[in-house]
C-alpha cells in the first residue's frame, strides 16, 4: 500500500557515516518503507496474542517483522570491506516541521446535546478522591444526573483516576473550578486534549470559573487547540468585558446554569485584588417535587378522568365538568417536596472564611432566616481552615444540613486512590526492593502521621448536625427522594500491602523463590546461577566512572513511563534525577509528576525533593511532557515561602516560555526560564569568548542534523522561532553553569532531535572525581533522549554513556507506525545505545496500549532494561539492571490482554487520543 504513493510525498534523508560508531544498524538495504507526509499509514488490525515466551515463532499471528541488520553484523560488513547499501532513516518531515496538522481539516469540537430529562430517575453528588492519598491536588466532586453530568474541579490526576474508576469523562457536560490554580485545574489541560481527541469530531466541554479563568486560557493556547476552549466562561468582576452579565443585584449569585433539571449559581470570595485569590461556593439547587395527584379530590369537584387529569399536575387550572368551579392544582395535588440544596465551599485560608461569613450572598440559605433548605455542604477547603473559629461559626449557621469534610484527610493517607497502578508497585518491590523500593503511602511514616492527634478529622458538636470525612466515591443521594442521603455502597475496598502481597504468593507461588533470587544477585558478580541462560549476563566489565561509586552519588528515579496521557498503570514522562545532599532535577514533567513524587517519597519526602530541585529540563511542548511543571513550581514556591531560595532554573524550548510567562499571572512560580537552544554545546562555547554573538541552531556544534543546507534545516529554525540571542541569556547561563556545579556536574548539553518543531535530547556528565589513591575517575553520562526517532545526532550524543533513558514507545513491529508520529521501536531504541556503546539503556515512555509491560525482544536485552513507574536506579546498581529483567517474565507470565476499558487509546498525530484495538502485552522470546 505504502510503495504506490507519489515520491513527492516520501521522506528519505541521507547522512554520512558517524567516524566511530556506525548508523548502519538504521539502514534497510532494499526496501526502504517510506511515509506518507500529510498523514500517517492506517494501521493494520491486530489480533490479541496468546501468552507465553517462546524463541523467534513463525506463527503467521504475529505480525510480520521487519528485517534489521545488527550493530554486529554491520560491523562484520565493514572489516569485510563491504559497505553500507545506503547511510539513511526514515522520519514523518510533516510532522517534525509541525506542519502534519495543516494537512488534516480542522475539527469542530462539538458539545454534548441531549434532551433532558426533569424527572430525574437518579441524582446524586460523588466524591472523585484525586489527591486525598497524596494531598497533592484538590479532590473533584461530581454532580450526576441521568442525562447530564457536572464536574467541578479538574486537578492532576483527574483523567487517571477516571479511567482507573470507569468514570467516562466523554460524558461530562460542564466543568466548574472553584479557584483556578495548579491545584484546582492542573488536569484541566490534558482533559481538554483528550475530549478533542474523542471520535472523528472530537468533544468540547463548558468551562466554568472567576474571571482568572482568562488567564489560563490564554496560557494554554500556546499548545492546546483553540477549538478545545471556546466553551470556556469566566464570571465576576473583570478589567476586561465579562462572559456572564453581571446586571444583577449587587449581592444575588451568578446564575450559571439553570434548566428543568438543576440551577448552578456561584458566590465569589474575594478577600484580596491579586489574580488568583478568588475562591467561589457553587450553589447547586434542584426543582421541587410536585405533590401526589389524588384522583378522588379530583372526582369529588366534578372532574372525569381524562387530559384535564394531565394539566392539572403539570400546574395548569382547569374548569370542572360536572360543577360551576374553577380547580386549581392546589386543590388535587399533594404537598410538593422542595428541591435538594448542595453547596460546594472552598476556602483557601482564613480570610476567605471571613468573606464567607459576611457576604449577604449566603443569607437565603442559612436554616435561621432562610427560605431555602440545605441538604448537604461539601467542603473543599482545608483542615486549618475547618478547623478555625470563624468556619465553625459559619457551619453553625445549617442546622441539619449533611457536611462532607472532603479537604486532605489524614485517615484517606494510608490507602492509595489508584489501586491499580499501586499493586503493581507492591508487586515489583516484592520482586525487587532494590529497584523498586517500598512506596510512600506503604511508609512507616503514613503509620505516624495516622496517630498525630492534630488529625483534619476532628469532629464537631452535634449542634453542627452530622459531619462526615469524604471517602473515595462517596456519595450522596439527590433522587428518588425517599434516599435522600449518605451512600457508601460505592466505596472501593481498602488495599494494604499485605493483601496485594497474599494475592500475588497465591497466583504465582513459586515468586517467593525468585525474590531470594534477585536478592542474591547483589551478593556477588557471578556466584549465581539462576535465570542466567544468557553468556552476556555474567559480563564483568564496569566502566572506569562507576569505580568505588557511592549510593550517595546519584539515583535515576522514573516517575512516568507511559506516552500521551495517564493511564491506570503509567503515568506520563518524568525522570526525577537524585543528586542527594547536591540537590535534584527533573527530565520532563508530565501531569501528576507531583502526585508520583508522594507515591515514591511519602508527603514529607516529597516536600523534600520538591524543595532541593535545583533545574527542570523539558524536551519539547507536547503536553504529556510538560503539564505537571506548574503544579510542582508552585508547591516549591509554598515550601520555600518565607526562607532563603534561589528561583529554579527551567530549561525548554520557548514555546514553554509563553506558556509559563502567561501563567504566571495567576501564580508566582519563581523560576528562570533558559531555551534549550541556550544550552547547545554552541552556546556553551560562548562562555568562553569574551564577547558573545548570536548564533542560531544551525551552528556546527549542533551537528549535521540540522545545519545549515540539510533539508532538515527548517525544522529548527522556524520563522516564529527567533533566533537564540546568547547575549541575553549569558547571565542565565552563567548561573545555570554555577547550579551545575553546585550540584556536582560538568555539564547539561541539549540538543536537537527528530519529533516535533524544537524537539531536544538532553546530556548530563558528572564531574571528575578522585578515589581513594588520588587518582582522577571520569564522571558519569547519562542522556535522555525525550521524543525521537533515532537519528545521527542521538547516536552522537550518547556515545560512551553510562545511561542512555530512551523512548520506546511501540513494538518493533510497528515501525511504520513510528515513523508516523517520529517515535521509535524498542529495537530501535536499543540499537542507538548498542552503536554508541552505551553501559546500560533502560526503555521507557511506551504506548499505552501496553498497559503493564510492553512487548520485549529478550534476544536484544544484553544491556537494557524496561521502565516501570516509581523505578528508583542507583548508579551503584547498574551492573545488576539488567540481570532483573528475566525475572520480569514470571510477575507478568498471566498478562494476556488489557484489563482496562473496552476501548483502548493510543496516541495521534497531533498527540491527542484515540480507539484502536488492545493489544496483549509479555516478553517475546
């Protein structure tokens, strides 16, 4: 299919050789799959696979595989004197330009329209309990009704948890932010995405906040399609024109939604003028019940039974039949039930509990002098805020309303919301401690925190009527009326360790057995005799640079492995680089990055690790890579407020400046912005002249990649891409080189590569070091290659590493899917650390149509190891990685198929998400 289209739609580039490391590993001799520039091929159905592990099987239920000729073979090639039939590879130009989406037409978001139901079978409000194990995000609360849903707050995590719960997100009709921050809308980007990825269309949704909301807007334009925010709607006082009209009584509620089914209004605290510090209580009303039509009363004044009967309960009068007499509904209908109040408060701090306390807004619904009934307050706001005199005043003021304390609980801790991602987190640290240590919320120190008197639930007076702590899926019943109340049907049982590890030694027994195994691979390089049915295995040599190394040195933590969006068992890209007492960095930093660090550190430690970042390195602007930045830069502004800090550098590529400049708007992140085009091996050489140039990305220190003639060219220097002025950024770069220092590095070289429009790898080298005769040790390498296809430039970078951290995001037998969308293979991967002579490669940032282990070649695993979340790889262990990885195949021996949804996700072009077939998942022999 492929080879009939047009040659003016294929992509080739042709390269000469690398001097010391061949690229041949890239080259197809004869038939050179070329792609399609304006879209990518269909895929081809895939037929879900048998488990087991077995040696090359010919079976035609495979797919066919490509033919790749090795690093060793081509190396045999060239001391035979032969050479390579061609010096290319092959990559999706379209897309690396940024120009595949102007081929595609361009998508209507549509909104979800259904008739309405006013008689509502079934209404209630849920607790969606993102956060309360990690208290990193504000939980969302969930208003549902048969053919309406209604969310408010959309924190990190939302997505995840939803998927995680099979709650269908394509569903929701309005989202509702009752501050807008970090923590109330970090998820709100990568909603946004996945709803305009959703069928042939794409999905739309309301959005609903103070006047703020603007300011996020405009920041999230810089990568989310104008398209997927149209709907999106601000209130309140403004300097610019409001959506919402607000002629209306000075103190009267905005009126946001109000149709046959339910009125939305919402009351805005405003104790102070900055951006940011506006909190609002959404008032959730349902129309009343009508009485019960009694048919005798209706007889009795002369009514026969027919339309009149009709009119009459939908609130009409009519004229009696038999009887001079006008009857009136009142008199054939029973007392009417009024209509369920819920509010939603948020109350950051305690002057926001003030405001609470005297705004006139309130006034209709307090149980004294009101003439509304409140059936149920939820509180989003937290402890220190509950607990305070003021709070407790205004609680009093509803004498029998049901208050849901749904701020971070110190109880919820302990039990982590995403099970399914913890019990394999429990299973590998049963497998392998070592790599994969116990997590945070399995703590001794969530044992502690768990017996701290000054706990969030403390409980009220019974004058306050009945409080409760929020639980994950709590609900409370709005209709039928007669269960009117508290549900916890829909709690989802408690997992302890303890049970995940029961549940495992009854599933595989013969587990324990391997875990003493692996523990044995640390006592001695080659005294083993296990799963080693592999010569390489039993490899004794160790690069000069890991001599004598301390633990202390540094810890590669991965905290997501997965590509495009979160799901139940990855999440997306971050690399958390543990320097120790030198401080820390993160290599990308996708959506819920925060929350991962809790799940690894515990509360506490997380704030550690948040405090000690030292620069956050970010490859390029696809929001899987970047939405969790705000959140973490806002909780170390929290951390450091009041002490002595240094802003943190963030290293990117500008289209991230935009959007961190627009945000900062709303919060103060305290960060320094350098462009990764800042931190090129050119840039770096301007240090070291006197009077620094400007030099743009096509210098020769950047490689033949994207120099100047090469048809790559523009993919790096665009129009709206400036060229990097290094006169400007000197001071940046200089304080960045110090902080490197500080943290005991050489250097942070970034570098281009083939995805999208400023696309960058990254190379962190250690400094020199001295053992214990005084004798000089080179440092250690290590390269993350963010988002690419292989390419010269990442074979260059990583020559001599000690690590290289690459994408794999498919199977080797969907190459020509990863030409598509410019990601590569795992035998791709794998061939870029082989022909650079990289020490060890370890996998990650895989489809997730792989949901628990991808599809793995064993055959090519000499040096390499797969990525899970919470992964922690101290240098001191990398002549063990991979020994582990046989082992893998006994704790993933049952994984046939998806256990998710019934509909898969994967990736798009334009990195939004869409169906595709599920896949099964295991070791290929």
């Amino acid at each position: 299919m492929l080879t009939s289209m047009p040659h003016h739609n294929l992509t080739l580039l042709g390269f000469s050789p690398l001097k010391s490391s061949s690229f041949a590993l890239f080259l197809r001799p004869f038939s050179l799959y070329p792609i399609l520039a304006s879209s990518p091929p269909p895929s081809s159905p895939r037929r879900p696979r048998a488990a087991g592990y077995r040696r090359s099987d010919p079976s035609p239920r495979f797919p066919p595989r490509r033919k790749w000729s090795s690093f060793e073979e081509e190396k045999s090639r060239q001391r035979k004197g032969m050479s390579s039939s061609s010096d290319s590879f092959e990559f999706n130009k379209r897309r690396a330009e940024g120009k595949d989406k102007i081929d595609k037409p361009k998508k209507s978001l549509k909104r979800n329209t259904r008739t309405l139901n006013p008689t509502n079978t079934i209404a209630y409000v849920q607790i969606l309990g993102t956060g309360m194990d990690t208290q990193d995000t504000s939980p969302s609360v969930l208003l549902f009704f048969d053919k309406q849903r209604f969310i408010f707050n959309a924190g990190e995590g939302l997505q995840r948890f939803c998927t995680e719960h099979k709650i269908k997100l394509s569903k929701v009709d309005h989202i509702f932010l009752s501050r807008v921050c970090s923590e109330t809308a970090g998820g709100l980007p990568g909603l946004l995405l996945t709803l305009a990825g959703i069928g042939e269309d794409g999905l739309s949704v309301n959005v609903w906040g103070p006047s703020d909301l603007k300011y996020l807007v405009d920041a999230m334009r810089s990568f989310i399609p104008r398209a997927a925010m149209v709907h999106t709607r601000s209130f309140g006082p403004s300097d610019s024109t409001p959506q919402i009209s607000s002629s209306k009584a000075k103190d009267d509620p905005f009126v946001l939604v109000n149709d046959e089914v339910v009125k939305i209004s919402a009351i805005l605290l405003e104790p102070g003028s900055k951006s940011g510090e506006t909190s609002v209580v959404y008032v959730c009303e349902l129309p009343e019940i009508n009485g019960k039509f009694d048919p005798a009363k209706a007889m009795a004044l002369g009514l026969r039974a027919g339309p009149k009967y009709g009119k009459l309960q939908s609130g009409q009068s009519v004229k009696s039949d038999f009887k001079d007499i006008t009857v009136h509904p009142s008199d054939v209908m029973g007392p009417s039930v009024p209509g369920p109040v819920v509010l939603l408060v948020d109350c950051p701090t305690e002057s926001h509990a003030e405001e609470l306390l005297s705004t006139p807004s309130m006034k209709s619904y307090y149980s004294t002098d009101g003439d509304k009934f409140v059936n149920c307050i939820i509180h989003l706001s937290p402890a220190s805020v509950t607990n305070s005199a003021t709070y407790q005043s205004w609680m009093k003021r509803f004498h029998s309303a049901q208050h849901i304390l749904a701020g971070h609980e110190t109880k919820n801790m302990e039990f982590p919301i995403l099970k399914a991602s913890s019990r394999i987190t429990a299973r590998l640290n049963y497998l392998c401690p070592q790599f994969f240590p116990a997590p945070g919320f399995w703590s001794p120190q969530h044992a502690t925190d768990l017996t701290n008197p000054d706990s969030s639930s403390k409980c009220f007076g019974s004058s306050l009527g009945e409080n409760v702590s929020a639980e994950n899926l709590l609900k409370f019943t709005l209709r039928p009326h007669v269960n009117l109340g508290i549900d916890r049907s829909c709690i989802p049982s408690q997992l302890t360790s303890s049970r995940v590890i029961d549940e495992l030694l009854s599933e595989i027994p013969e587990i324990s057995s391997k875990t003493e195994e692996v523990k044995r691979l640390w006592n001695g390089p080659h005294n083993n005799k296990m799963m080693i049915e592999e010569p390489w295995l039993n490899e004794s040599t160790v690069p000069s640079c890991l001599e004598n190394i301390r633990r202390d040195d540094m810890e590669i933590v991965l905290l997501g492995t997965g590509s495009s969006q979160p799901s139940r068992y990855r999440n997306v890209s971050a690399v958390y680089i543990d320097l120790f007492s030198r401080g820390s960095m993160l290599l990308d930093c996708g959506e819920g990055t925060l929350g991962q660090l809790k799940r690894r550190y515990g509360l506490q430690g997380a704030d550690e690790a948040v405090k000690k970042l030292k620069c956050i390195w970010i490859s390029h602007i696809h929001a899987d890579h970047h939405t969790g930045l705000a959140r973490i830069l806002a909780r170390r502004r929290e951390l450091l407020k009041g002490g002595a800090r240094e802003p943190v550098i963030v290293v990117g590529p500008r289209p991230l400046k935009n959007f961190l400049d627009a945000y900062q708007r709303l919060e103060d992140l305290d960060m320094e912005f350098l462009d990764c085009r800042n931190t090129t091996s050119t840039s770096w050489a301007s240090l070291e002249t006197t009077s620094p140039e400007k030099t743009t990305s096509n210098g020769s220190a950047e490689g033949s990649l994207f120099s100047k003639g090469s048809p790559m060219q523009s993919i790096y220097k665009r129009p709206s891409s400036p060229v990097t002025d290094n006169a400007s950024a000197l001071p940046y770069l200089k304080k960045l080189k110090r902080v490197l220092g500080e943290m005991g590095l050489e250097d942070l070289i970034s570098f281009p590569v083939v995805h999208c429009p400023q696309a960058f790898g990254v190379v962190l080298k250690a400094a020199e070091r001295k053992n214990m005769a005084g004798d000089k040790i080179p440092g250690w390498k290590t390269v993350y290659s963010g988002d690419t296809r292989p390419c010269p430039q990442m074979v260059e970078a990583s020559k001599g590493a000690t690590v290289l951290i690459h994408e794999a995001t498919f199977e080797d037998a969907l190459v020509e899917e990863a030409v598509a969308k410019n990601h590569s293979t795992t035998k791709e991967a794998i061939d870029v650390g082989s022909s650079a002579g990289v020490y060890r490669i370890i996998l990650t940032h895989f489809s997730q149509r792989y949901p628990k282990i991808p599809v793995i070649d064993e055959s090519h695993m000499h040096n390499t190891c797969i990525a899970f979340d919470m992964m922690s790889i101290n240098m001191a262990d990398l002549h063990v990685l991979p020994k582990v990885v046989p082992y893998f195949k006994n704790l993933f021996r049952n994984v046939v198929v998806d256990d998710e949804d019934d509909e898969g996700e994967e990736e798009s072009d334009d990195g939004l998400m869409m169906s595709v077939n599920k896949v099964s998942s295991f070791f290929r022999n």
